[in-house]
C-alpha cells in the first residue's frame, strides 16, 4: 500500500474537521500518516487523528519562521519523505505550500479538487470548475501527486481499524530566506466552524442594509456560520473574513441560504457547488435565482423571521 | 525601477465558459485580461506615479496564443509603459510549472539591460483559480515571495505587504528584487481613459518566440504538463426548482422546504 500523507489543519490543539476528510479520502488511496506543523501535538489530537487512521504523526516544528511559505514547504518536504502522494486542504497559504513542495520534488499537483483516486497507477482527480457548472476530471501525470481537496467533498468517517498514530518528530534545517516577518496580529477565532467548513452558511448582502441580526439570528438557528457579499464587506457591515466568493472564501456546505444578495457571478463562483441553495430576494429578477433550488421573491424582513418561528415551532414539536 | 506586471488572458466571467479538448476556451470575441489582474496594473501605477518622472517603467507581460494581445492591450490603455507577449503555439496546455518557466525566462529577458526590481501579479486567475502560478513564478526567478498582498510599499529597496492569513495579519518584508501577488483588497483599479484609448492603439507589443528567450519547446506545452485534463463535461442544471412570491406565507414556505429536505 501506498504511504499518503496528509498535512494537518489544526487551530491550536483542535483538529480542523477537514483533516478528517482528507484521512478519510486518504484511507481510499493508501496508507494515511498525518503532518503536523508546529509545537507538539497533545495526547487528545494525536489520539483523533489514529482514529481516522493515521498510522504516524510527524511532527514539524518551525516556531514563527514557518509563516513563510518557503520555510513551511521545506518542512512538508523533509516529513513526505517519499510518500508518492500528499493531500492538502484546499487554502491559499496550502496551495503555496504545495507548489513549492511539488517545484522540490517533481510532483503533479490539483487544487480545488472533490475527490482523488487510483486509476492505472496515477492520481486522477474530480473538480467542478466555473462556477461549478462544469464537471472535469484530471490525471496526475507525475509519479508524485498533491492533491488540495476541498472542505465538505468527503464524508468523514472514523477507521474500522485505529492507525497506530506513533508520534515522529521530524528535523529540518530552516532554508535561508529572503522574507522577514515584521509581525504578526492575530485575530480573533469565531465560535463554531469557520466559513469554509461550515454544513450551513446563511450569507447577507446589500440586502440586509447592514444589519445583520436576522441574518445572524437564522444561523444560529441552523447551527452554521455567517457569510457575506462583497459590497456588505466593501461597506464595513461585516468583516471581510466573512466574504463568500471568488476572492473571498469558496464554501461547500449542504445548505447555503443567500438572503439580500444578488448572485454577481463573482460571489456565484464561491458558493454554486453547495448541496441546497436557498435565496430571498424581493427582485424576482435577481439571477440567484437561477441557481437556487428554493427561492422566495420577498423581503428578507418578512420572511426570515416568519421563517424562523415556523423552524422553531417544528424542533419545539 | 523597473516592474513587470503578468496579465492573463481568461474567458470573461460573464461569457458561457467551457472546455474544448481539456483546455479552457478562449477565443478573443468572449475572452479579456483577468480582472484581479487590473488591482496588479494598479499597484504597478501607483508606484511609479509616487516616484519622478522617468524613474520607474511599467512592462506588462502575458503568456497565451494569439488571442492573448488582449490582455497586454488592455494594460497598455490602463497607462502600463510596454507591453510583452510571449506566443508560441509550443506554450498551448502548459501546466503551472511551464507558465512559471516561460515568464520568467521572459522576465529575465525584459531586465536584460536594466534589471527588473518587481514583478507583480494578481492574487488568482478567475478561470482555474488556482493562485499556484505568483509562487511558482517567484521561486523560478529567486525573487522574494511576497504573496496574498492586501497593501503594498515600496521603499528603500524593500517591499513590505499586508497578508490577511485567517488566524493573523501579517507584516512580511523583503529587499527588492520580489514578486507580489495583490489581492483585490490592495486597490480600487482605475478605468482606462480616452487618450490612453486611443494611444494603446498604436503601441507596439514586442512578441517573444520559445526560440528568442532559449527555452526548450518540449519543456513546456501540454507534453511536459504534470496534469492532463482526462474528461470536462458540463454539470446538469439543477432540478426542480421552485421560487415563490412571499404573499405573507413565504416565509413558512421556506421553512418547509428546509423541513422536508431534512435540513433543519
Ligand atoms: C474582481 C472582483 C472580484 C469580486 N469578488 C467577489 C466575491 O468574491 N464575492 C462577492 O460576493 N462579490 C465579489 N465581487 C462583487 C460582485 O461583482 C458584486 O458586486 C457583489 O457580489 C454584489 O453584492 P450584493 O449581492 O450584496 O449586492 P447587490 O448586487 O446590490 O444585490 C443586493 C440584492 O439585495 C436585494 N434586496 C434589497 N433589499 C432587500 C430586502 N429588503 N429583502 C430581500 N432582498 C433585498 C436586491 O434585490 C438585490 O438583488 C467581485 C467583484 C470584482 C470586480
Ligand atoms: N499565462 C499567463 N500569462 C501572464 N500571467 C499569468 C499567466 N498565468 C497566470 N498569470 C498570473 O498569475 C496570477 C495567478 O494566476 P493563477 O495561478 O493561474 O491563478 C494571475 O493573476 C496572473 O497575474
């Protein structure tokens, strides 16, 4: 069986359900080992990723140098070792990651991708591609392959069997690099998934003037995250981290709800590939409505709120 | 100083997009230059019009078939200096990896008398979005890699950036020469005015061959990819859709469907 290795996304100690994805997936192609990047992981996390079948976790520790994507990459290289094939989760600081490891190593490498599997003894990979209204399918013609998967294509699914999940400490020898760190801010993590992996996204746009209680209020309701269009971001209604789209963050969930926003092919390219679109608009000509599989022409002022007392009246029952 | 700005020549987002023997369709009639690309133009303006006149030229650089003129044309009427573009039927499927080989080859051949100091490129391409080539193009030239670029200065030698990660704000900084990828937080691009219009019509675009920047054709091009693309099929439009018109029920409406598709 083939090693497949697959780089940890973690906030702190706590495992990003994604990784569990990418285990899963990694299950279907080989033998999964996980990489982690950063201090040592605690007993809990290591314990989480056997039960997704990692057979070892090899621990890189980069201190604050590993920011830079060079210094990140040299630290994937090293813990690969020659594992024919790495996933990643599909995120900007990832894909440089995977592209300097793939310039290292000679490897062929897919983004965005739904699924990965085996066939003829190459990597062929799933996607959709413009906003989501074509399907493609892409072969690794390289002996190694990166994969960067998308949150919410997998199932997660615990191993039948535990992986061993022996913990490796792996060494490298920081690269010299032309980048300095001046420094380094951080922001506050959000309660609940974050965007990007979250099973259900309710999104406010111009519609919603810039209150965003009811929209809040809904997906709090359905236990999913926040998002927004770019001209509610643009407008300072709502953090940019919240903008669902193109350039902002692409989102998979199984229910996406888009309430006051237009559906510009710009914020369509973010959120086409979710399972069940639902959009309230009061202009029945907006084109979400073209791609949404519910749609309600009214104010979201009305209908979000008689929405919500319906939904709470069916969980009361 | 000298900057070279990449632009791509993509299908326009509002055209119908497909695929045609697993590559993307482009042809000139539905086809433009990238729109993140115009915040990279921008960037590239912004500092020259900081710096006296005559002090900073401006070169914006594509890779593509012939189609692809278009999009150094348009950062000619942008008000970009010089335009280059790298066509050669050789380059036709190329993956990241011979993107990044054959611009910067070209790079190297645009600073040959005065060294290039910056390149800048857009945070992605709006066809794949694959945002692999801005790193991929730095490593190839040994430039700094300053990536993801929400603001950008450049002074004394040395380009700093802000780069908005999801956990922290970044401050990166590193001595020229660098490659920056600008996000479209970066700036507002501006609109091509009539005089350049009309100006960016009759300037010349210097075309490079794979032969004029000694590059290999069989290095690149859709022999040398690493990925093939094996199948492209359009996806079914999705099924049953219903819209309604809230007549004072709409929002029950809503919460029933959710109900019944098991999704509350
Ligand atoms: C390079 C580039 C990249 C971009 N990237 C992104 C991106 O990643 N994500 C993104 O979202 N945008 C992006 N945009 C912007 C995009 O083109 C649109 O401008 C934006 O998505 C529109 O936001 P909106 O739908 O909130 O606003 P609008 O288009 O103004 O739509 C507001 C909608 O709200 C409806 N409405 C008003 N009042 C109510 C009410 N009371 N109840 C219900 N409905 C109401 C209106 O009918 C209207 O349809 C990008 C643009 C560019 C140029
Ligand atoms: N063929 C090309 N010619 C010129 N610039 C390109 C080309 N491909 C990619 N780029 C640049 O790289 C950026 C990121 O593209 P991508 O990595 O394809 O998403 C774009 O915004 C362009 O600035």
């Amino acid at each position: 069986m083939s090693t497949v290795a697959v780089l940890v996304e973690h906030r702190g100690e706590t495992v990003a359900q994604p990784t569990l994805e990418a285990l899963t997936l990694a299950r279907t192609l080989g033998t999964p080992v996980a990489i982690w990047l950063g201090d040592a992981p605690a007993a809990d996390a290591v314990s989480l990723l056997g039960e997704y079948g990692a057979e070892e976790v090899r621990v890189v520790s980069l201190g604050e140098a590993g920011r830079v994507p060079s210094v990140a990459a040299a630290g994937v290289t090293a813990a690969v070792g020659d594992a024919p094939v790495l996933i990643v989760v599909s995120t900007f600081v990832n894909k440089e990651i995977a592209t300097l490891f793939a310039l290292e190593t000679g490897a062929g490498m897919v983004v965005d991708a739904a699924g990965a599997e085996w066939v003829g003894g190459r990597i062929e990979t799933m996607q959709t591609v413009f906003a989501a209204t074509w399907n493609v399918r892409t072969r690794i013609n390289a002996e190694r392959a990166v994969v960067g998967v998308r949150p919410n294509t997998t199932m997660a699914v615990a191993a039948e069997a535990h992986g061993a999940a022996s913990v490796v400490p792996v060494a490298v020898e920081t690269p010299e690099v032309r980048e300095t760190i001046m420094s380094v801010e951080p922001q506050a993590v959000p309660d609940g998934a974050p965007l990007s992996e979250a099973a259900v996204v309710v999104s406010g746009g111009r519609g919603t003037g810039g209150d965003y209680t009811l929209v809040r209020e809904l997906a709090d309701l359905l236990g999913g995250a926040v998002g927004a269009s770019r001209d509610a971001t643009d407008e300072g209604w709502i953090g940019h981290e919240h903008m669902v789209g193109q350039t902002g963050t692409t989102v998979t969930p199984a229910l996406y709800v888009a309430c006051g926003i237009s559906g510009a092919v710009h914020h369509r390219g973010g959120m086409q590939a979710s399972g069940t679109i639902v959009a309230v608009n009061i202009d029945p000509e907006a084109p979400i409505f073209e791609i949404a599989d519910f749609g309600v022409v009214g104010d979201l002022g009305d209908v979000l709120p008689q929405a919500m007392a319906r939904i709470r009246e069916h969980k009361g029952a | 100083m000298r900057i070279v700005v990449t632009v791509k020549f993509v299908p326009d987002l509002q055209s119908t997009r497909s695929f045609t023997e697993g590559t993307v369709t482009r042809t000139a009639d539905d086809g433009t230059m990238n729109e993140l690309d115009e915040n990279a133009v921008e960037a590239a303006l912004q500092i020259k019009e900081s710096l006296p006149e005559g002090e900073c030229e401006v070169f914006a650089l594509t890779m593509g078939g012939a189609d692809a003129t278009a999009a150094v044309r348009k950062a000619l009427q942008l008000g970009v200096d010089h335009a280059v573009h790298v066509n050669d039927d050789a380059v036709a499927g190329s993956d990241v990896f011979g993107t990044a080989t054959v611009l910067a080859a070209a790079v190297a051949k645009i600073g040959e008398e005065t060294p290039v100091d910056l390149v800048i490129t857009g945070m992605a391409a709006l066809d794949g979005l694959t945002s692999m080539l801005p790193t991929a193009l730095a490593h190839k030239l040994g430039f700094a890699q300053l990536t993801l670029a929400s603001a950008l200065t450049v002074a004394d030698d040395a380009a700093t950036i802000e780069r908005h990660l999801p956990d922290a704000h970044d401050t990166v900084s590193a001595k020229l020469p660098a490659l920056v990828s600008v996000t479209d937080e970066a700036n507002k691009p501006r609109y091509p005015n009539f005089k350049l219009i009309m100006a960016a019509r009759s300037k010349p675009i210097a075309t490079y061959s794979l032969a004029d920047l000694g590059i290999d054709p069989a290095s690149v091009g859709a022999l040398a990819a690493r990925t093939t693309v094996v199948d492209a099929s359009p996806r079914p439009p999705r099924e049953n859709r219903v819209t309604v018109t809230d007549k004072g029920e709409g929002g029950v409406a809503l919460a029933d469907f959710l109900i019944e598709r098991g999704l509350v």
